[in-house]
C-alpha cells in the first residue's frame, strides 16, 4: 500500500529519517564520505536541521530507475540526500509509477512533485541495492591474479592496461613464482579464422562426421578436402572442436536487452566462439528448460524454438494455488505486484493456497494448508499426484485429446500438447523418440520451404484415433485432428505408447505409499491434494 507523510506536511521526520539512514550501516561509516558520517551522526542525536529534514522528499532528490538485484526489473524510487556535488543514496522504495510495484498504479500523468510522499513496497532484495552500492568489497577496478592459482591473491591494474593485456597476450604473470617465463595466448593470437565462408564449410562438414557411419574414413575425408585449412583448427583428428577461435570462452553473469545482443554478436559472429556460457545453467534450470520445452513447436523432423522460459500462473484469478518451492511473500522471483494481488483473495477466502515446502515459511503461515516434504523429493510428490489423477480419471480428457493446433480451436483452446503422438518403445523397454508416418507406411514425408526459404523434408507424427493410426501435423491449422489418450501397442513390428501413457506409466512405477514414503508426505494428503487440484479446472495452479 502506498504510504504517505504524517507529520503535518514537514516532510520526513527525524524518527523516519533515523530509520533510512540505519540502512547505510556500518560499510558506509566506514568509508571516505566524512560527510554522510557526519549526517548519520546529527541524525541520530536529533540535530538535523529541517533543510536537511526535508531532503529526502524534494522531487528532485528522488530518483527512478530500474531494479537489477534480480532478472525482473522491478522500477525503484531512490531517494538521494545531496551535499554541494556530492550525493548519497539513503533508501529505496518502489516506484509508484511501476505497474509491475504498485497495484493499482497511477497514471503517469501526475507529476512526480505530488508522489514525492507515496512510497510503493519493494521486495527486501531490491531494498539491499543500498548495500549492494556501498559494499566495501564491491569490485570497481579489473583485477588481476598476484599470485598462483587458488592463493586468493590479487593486484588491480588500469582498464587499459588489460585491455592491452587480453588482446596482446605475453608473459602475463611473470610476477608470480613459477609463471615468470609462461606465456599466455592474447585474443588476436586465438582469432585465426576469419573467412566466414571457410568457417561455414568446415563447420557443415565437421557436422557431417558425427552422422557417418564410417567415422575415421569421414575424418581422413574432412582433413584432405580442407588441408590448406587445417591449421586453423584446435585438432584437425577432431574437427568437431572446431578452429582454435574456439579457446576463447565467454562466460557471463547476468546481462539484459542490448548487452544480450552486443555480446551475441561480438563473440559469435565476429569472433567465431561457440563457448559463450550464461548463468542460467545454474540460475532456476529446471525451470527454465521445462518451460523451454513446453513451448516448443514441431518443426519438420524435430521439437524445437521454444522461447517462453518462465511462465508465471495468474495468481490474481486463480482460485486453488499450490505452491512447491516458491518462496512467495518473501524472496520470490518478483514482481511484488504479485503478492498483491494475491493476498486480498487469500485475505477473503475467494484463493485456497496450498504450500509444499521442507521450511516452514512465511507463506506457509498464511496457508489454508501446509505440507512438510523431504527435501530433493519434489518428483515424487508430484509423481504421486499424477498417479492419482490418471487412475481417477480426473484429468481434462478433450485437452488432452487435442493433437493438433487445428483441434485445439475446434475445442476453444489456446494451447494442445503430445499427448496423444505415438512414442517408439526400444527393445529395453524405455521411450524414444516420436514415431514416423512414413516408418509405418502411413503418409511420406512432404517438401516444404522453412522460414529462410529452404526446402527441407516435413515428417509427420502419428496419433491414434479409435484404434487406427492417423498422420498428424501438430501445427496444421485446418484439420482438426484429436487422438486417443491411452495406447499400448504395435504397428508393423514397432511397439509404440502414447505421450500420456509413457507419463502413466511413469508414475505408476510406484504405489502412492511408495511415492509417499520418498516424500514424507502422508497418503491422505497427497489424495487430498489431487482432489482438491482437480476441483477448479483451469483456475488451479501450480507455483513452481
């Protein structure tokens, strides 16, 4: 809620001002500023004088940005206290302006001179920004190792000096013991290819290798048909290693719209590296690829494209939300118009939240019900629940059954999925990929043009209907074609299942009690959990 000034119209208090400057703490006490100890020191003794008091409310000592203690970007007031040239950042609130901060937001038509006073919540992360700012350990020169590997010792040396040293290579650590005479490789000593079109060819040819039968004769090939090239490579006897452009690694953070894209272009298409390398492979990877892959469309012989990495359920309109490993109320991926929007409906009774969490958090407390699970054993649980639903025919059927993006508008939906495309069986019994019409005589591959005007082969998929095999175009958007949920069987010798049945299958592996024990979760409230998931239709969600 928005929070305005109380005190007859002074501005901030002496006590308010107290609090925000209790943020500083101890890193900014301990800096070169005298002047904001100075400040901190009559602010807590009382003497301010009210200039200073008013400080932090002039319109023009607020500042509105953007949040990047997190990937969303949440807007955030900053409210600065100004000596001569000098400034310091006090606190930070949201910005009031911001639709992802305050709901509901006012319009920016209001000048910033009458929001001086309202203050809109943020999360505890981007209130850190403050610490994150005046951080004594906070790096803000290039350094360098001083001494070897894991001793933690480093030296900090002028921004030119390592560009020089990036690009030009040399004896780098000459100044450490045992690296005085070691040479290090500079960036344009590792940039040997540069003709695009010789990186193409070798890189299709290269590609080539991996699909040969005979690999070491498709080797020998590649090495006598690009022998004046060879050199370039970082092992012509694997040429899937690629040129030695290739030593070079870029390995980031976290970087935002633009950086994104220079980075992009600059290491891949410029520099020729494949080994550009984010954070997100440790940053939430099981969600992010889950919802890579559900986004994903058939696109001629492969799943792929897929670009929604994070799909957040509409808190504010559901009516049943179990939360699994979130964090909501707390240090939950933002934005904190979320909570919002949630808790009034939890409030009132209109949104059931249901918690699964080892701790007991400060969602947890606000929970109509709390379930303890062993940590790590989230799959089961949800193992379980499945387990529950299929055998309780309490899933969406017509959903299910849709094949096809045509079936799925017939049906009113916006989305359909796989899971009624046959799967192939191998012999040991576990799924692989998606069969082939053609691989059953059904219906040959079609010549299409892709997005860039080639002509590649289209494969379809097959699904079942009423017991017979039907060729599916998942994206077709004129026939509707809807398929069975269940199969178990063989066409032409090639044991098949369909998508829900291999998940069926799955989660059948065990009994409830089995999944239970794995969990922690008793029986009861796991059933208690799939009927009561099951009783909203699409106004259940789950929080992830």
């Amino acid at each position: 809620m928005a929070k305005q000034s109380g005190n007859g119209g002074r501005g901030i208090s002496r006590r308010g001002f107290v609090k925000c400057s209790a943020l500083l703490g101890g890193t900014l006490l301990a800096s070169q500023m005298n002047w904001a100890r100075d400040l901190v020191q009559r602010a807590e003794a009382g003497l301010l004088s009210p200039e200073e008091e008013y400080e932090l409310i002039r319109a023009e000592n607020i500042l509105y940005t953007v949040c990047l203690q997190c990937n969303t970007g949440c807007g955030i007031k900053v409210k600065l206290y100004r000596k001569g040239d000098k400034a310091l950042a006090v606190k930070i609130d949201g910005n009031p302006y911001n639709p992802f901060v305050m709901v509901p937001h006012p319009s920016y038509k209001i000048s910033p001179v009458e929001m001086r006073t309202v203050d809109a919540p943020i999360c505890p992360k981007g209130q850190a920004g403050i610490q994150t700012v005046y951080d004594p350990y906070r790096v803000t020169r290039v350094l360098k190792r001083a001494g070897k590997r894991g001793e933690g010792k480093w030296m900090s040396i002028p921004f030119d000096k390592a560009i020089e040293e990036i690009v030009n290579g040399g004896k780098l650590f000459s100044h450490v013991s045992g690296e005085e005479n070691r040479v290090v490789k500079g960036l344009k000593e590792i940039l040997v290819l540069r003709d695009p079109k010789v990186v193409k060819a070798m890189a299709e040819d290269a590609k080539a290798i991996a699909k040969a039968k005979d690999k070491k004769k498709a080797v020998e090939e590649f090495k006598a048909k690009h022998a004046a090239n060879l050199h370039y490579l970082i092992d012509p006897d694997h040429p899937d290693l690629g040129p030695k452009n290739n030593q070079l690694v870029y390995l980031w953070g976290r970087k935002k719209g633009g950086r994104g894209e220079f980075a992009a272009r600059f290491f891949g298409d410029y520099f020729g590296t494949v080994n550009t390398h984010g954070h997100t492979t440790v940053c939430q990877g099981s969600l992010y690829f889950t919802c890579k892959a559900m986004s994903e469309q058939y696109e001629f012989n492969k799943f792929g494209g897929g670009v929604k990495f994070y799909w957040q359920p509409d808190l504010e309109n559901a009516k049943y939300v179990l939360s699994v490993g979130s964090n909501l109320f707390e240090a939950n991926y933002g934005p904190p118009s979320m909570n919002s929007r949630l808790i009034p409906n939890i409030a009132s009774g209109k949104t059931k939240l249901v918690v699964v969490d080892p701790r007991f958090s400060k969602a947890a407390s606000k929970a109509y019900r709390y379930m303890p699970i062993r940590p790590g054993t989230d799959a089961a649980f949800f193992a379980a629940l499945i387990r529950w639903i299929v055998d309780n025919k309490r899933y969406d059927a017509k959903y299910l059954s849709n094949a096809n993006k045509a079936a799925a508008s017939k049906a009113g939906e916006t989305t359909w999925t796989n899971a009624v495309l046959l799967v192939r069986i191998e012999k040991d019994g576990t799924p692989g990929r998606f069969l082939r019409a053609h691989e059953i005589g059904l219906k040959e591959p079609e010549k299409r043009k892709d997005k860039d005007g080639k002509e590649q082969s289209f494969e379809f998929l097959v699904a079942m209907k009423g017991g017979v095999p039907v060729a599916v175009d998942p994206n077709d958007e004129k026939e509707p074609v809807s398929g069975d949920l269940f199969v178990d069987t063989e066409i032409k010798g090639i044991r098949v299942k369909s998508g829900l049945q291999v998940v069926a299958d799955a989660a059948r592996s065990r009994t409830l009690d089995g999944w239970s024990k794995i969990c922690g979760i008793p029986v009861e409230e796991i059933v208690r959990t799939a009927q009561e998931l099951t009783s909203f239709g699409k106004q259940a969600v789950v929080e992830v």
